[in-house]
C-alpha cells in the first residue's frame, strides 16, 4: 500500500490533533491512577480499621465501582461521539473527570462526617469511571481517523504513550510528595494535592481539546444507524465480540503489571513502599517509550501479527515471571522482569484503540469500540487487583498467575480472527 502524500500545513494539522486528544487522554488517566497510588495513605481516612489489607480491599473495592460504571461511560460516550461528533464527546468526558477529582480533593473525611464519607467516594469515583469509559472510545476513534495512513500503528500508539504517561505522572507526583512530605502529613493533607492538580490540568486539556477538528461528517452523524446499539449487534456482532475476546485478556494483564505490580511488591515480595515506587515509575517510564516503538512496528508486520504474538507471548510468560518476582529481593531484576511483561504488553497496547477502529464503519466505530472496550475492561482489567488480593487472603495466589494466563490464550484464540488487513479505515478521508 502506497503512503498517501500529505502537504506540511495538513501534516502538522493531524499532529497537532494527536496531541489534542491525547492531552485529555494523559489527563484522564493521571486523575484516574492518582486515586490507586495515594490509596494507602487516604485508606484510612475513608476506611477505618485496624487490618491495613481490609482498608486496600475496601479502596480496592471503591476502584473497581469506578471500573464497572464504565460500560455504562462506553454507550454513553460512544453513542454521543457517533451522533454528535469526537470532538464534542471529549470535551464533555474531560469536564467530568475534573469534577470528580475536585470532589475527592476537598471531601470530609470519616473522622467529620462518618458513613458519608466513603459514600461520596464512591460517587465521585463513578463518575470518574463514566468519564473513563467514554475517554478511551471517543480518544481511540478521533486517533485513528486523524492518523496519516502508512503511519497509523505509530500515530495511534500515542494513544497509550498518555495514558501511561498519566499513570507516570501520577507515580512520580506521589514519588515527589514522598520526599517532601512526612509520611504524617501525607495521610493527614499531602494525598488530596495530586487531585487537585488533576483537575487544573483537566481545564487545560479542556481548552486544547476546543480547538480540534471534528472527524465525522454531518452525514454519518445523522445516519440512522449512527451510535444506535441495536445496528451495532445486527450488522457487527462478530466484529464486537472479538475485540470483546482479545481486550478482556489485554486488560487483564495491562492492570497485573501496571497497577497492581506496585502493591504485589510490597505485599507479596516484601520489598519497601519507596523502592517499588522507584521500579514502577522506571519501568513504566520505559514502557511509555515502547509505544511508538511497536506501533511502528506494527505499520511494517501488520497489526493482526502484533496482536498474535501479544497473546502467545503472554501466554508463555506471564507464569514465570509472577513465580520468579514472587521470590525475588533484587530491585534490579524485578525492574527487568516487570520491563519485560510489559514490553510483551506493549505489542497489544500500542495498537489497541486502532485494532478495534479498524473493525467497525464511522457510524458505529465509537460506540463499537468504546462499549467493547469497557465492558471487557471492567469485568477483567477493573478486578485484577480484587481478584489477586482475594486469592492472596486465602492462600491461593499461585491461581491468580494461572489466570492471567488462561486469559492471554483466549486473547491469541480470538486474535486469529481478525482479518489480514483492515476491515474499515483503509479509504475513509
């Protein structure tokens, strides 16, 4: 396929696209993770107990409610970026993120209003999942429509450079106020500053996201078919469940190796809070750098290669490395193992808002890939954690690694059904 000639003034136009979606995208997910990174110091504000593993289930607990509001975030988003526009869907998704993290930033905690205190958490954390949910649908969208053709996998990999680049930021911020703070003031105040930052920045992605182009025309936005489910499951059904049947495992091992690395380090190999904050930001430093990497790679290899050897490396891999970080005490060699899962990680993410864009026409491709995304993402991505620190508390978390792995081979199973090439968005614009 010939890569289509671009004049310098639309070139720079769809770059600087990119980087308006994806600034909310960074945005999103920095509020979004903050919450998992500052959990163990607010915990017991919200949560009072005297067992500190109770206190993590319970905002454990409180991340996955935010994580199974957004299906619901997924058809909402998805159906609004199909009938009223990309652009008008991002702009409404970041507003709300902001909301909430301004909520959780100045809340009461359990000490001044008791029961309260938790329950509003948990709305405020709902609403951040519905925003979540319609974000990555909506992003994923206007990425891959906005991509130059013959550079797709690379231009829409920037999609998970800001989304773990707000995980980043969230580490690092946390990382910063671990020095500058006393381990008192950060379970005191010190947690609520990384939310309040959050939602100054949502109001600057805000401002860029206004000045974007819409991708749709007025003609697919009024299409009957544009953002209604039931044309999505009568002529898409199959399209909707494969990208069900590979995203549910990609989540799966997106949120073992991500999220949840941070506190297996602590919980289960024992090492000191600090030091596997240091692993965790390292190494996702350099996963935020594969990106680009192996989307690229997947512009050369084609992206239905990339998703293949994303499942069967996973599925070999993912045991030994859980077995061995189990037991080891060298930071070194966990930052080395933990890089590795996620440089096979990385052959799914780089490509993953595209792989489902590719697979449904303008009219239903938000709410195609929003829904499908979210709905896998929430049932296996949202309770990775809550599974493992459940089969932790009984003494079986050897099985947690034998699922990750189960699920990384229906992902490769699924992934086999994807067509050789694009499906949709090889002609559009």
């Amino acid at each position: 396929m010939t890569t289509p000639h671009y004049t310098g003034e639309e070139r720079s136009k769809r770059i600087f696209a990119i980087v308006g979606a994806s600034s909310g995208n960074l945005v999103e997910w920095f509020d979004f993770y903050v919450y998992a990174f500052c959990a163990i110091y607010f915990a017991p504000a919200f949560f009072p107990s005297d067992n500190p593993t109770v206190q993590l289930l319970n905002t454990a607990g409180v991340f996955a409610a935010g994580f199974l509001m957004r299906p619901i975030g997924g058809w909402l988003f998805g159906r609004l970026a199909d009938k009223r526009g990309r652009k008008h869907s991002m702009m409404i998704s970041v507003l709300m993120m902001c909301a909430g993290s301004l909520v959780i930033a100045f809340m009461p905690t359990y000490a001044t209003i008791g029961a309260w205190a938790p329950a509003i958490l948990l709305m405020a954390r709902m609403f951040q999942g519905l925003s979540v949910g319609g974000e990555y649908g909506a992003t994923a969208t206007y990425m891959s429509e906005v991509a130059l053709r013959g550079q797709r996998g690379f231009f829409a990999s920037f999609q998970y450079v800001t989304l773990i680049g707000g995980q980043l930021l969230a580490v690092l911020l946390v990382v910063i106020l671990q020095q500058v703070l006393s381990e008192e003031e950060l379970r005191a105040w010190g947690w609520r500053i990384p939310f309040v930052v959050g939602a100054c920045a949502a109001v600057i992605s805000l401002l860029l996201r206004r000045s974007l182009e819409e991708t749709t025309t007025a003609e697919q936005r009024a299409d009957k078919d544009a953002g209604s489910i039931a044309a999505l499951f009568k002529h898409h059904k199959a399209a909707f469940i494969t990208v069900l049947g590979y995203t549910a495992g990609g989540s799966l091992i997106f949120y073992t190796f991500t999220t949840y690395m941070q506190k297996y380090l602590v919980n289960t190999a024992g090492m000191h809070a600090k030091t596997a904050s240091y692993i965790m930001t390292g190494a996702l430093f350099l996963y935020m750098c594969m990106q680009p990497v192996f989307g690229m790679l997947s512009d050369k290899i084609g992206r239905r290669n990339s998703m293949l050897w994303f499942g069967a490396l996973g599925t070999l891999c993912t045991l030994p490395i859980l077995l061995t970080l189990k037991t080891t005490t060298s930071p070194i060699l966990a930052f080395v193992l933990i890089t590795l899962a996620l440089a096979i990680v990385s052959f799914y993410t780089s490509i993953s808002g595209l792989v489902k864009a590719e697979m449904f026409p303008p009219q239903v491709r938000a709410l195609g890939v929003g829904l499908a995304y979210a709905v896998a993402n929430a049932l296996f991505g949202g309770s990775a954690e809550y599974v493992a620190l459940g089969l932790k508390s009984i003494g079986m978390e050897n099985t947690f690694y034998w699922y990750v792995t189960a699920m990384m081979a229906v992902a490769f199973l699924f992934s086999l059904r994807l067509p050789k090439q694009a499906a949709y968005l090889h002609h559009d614009h």
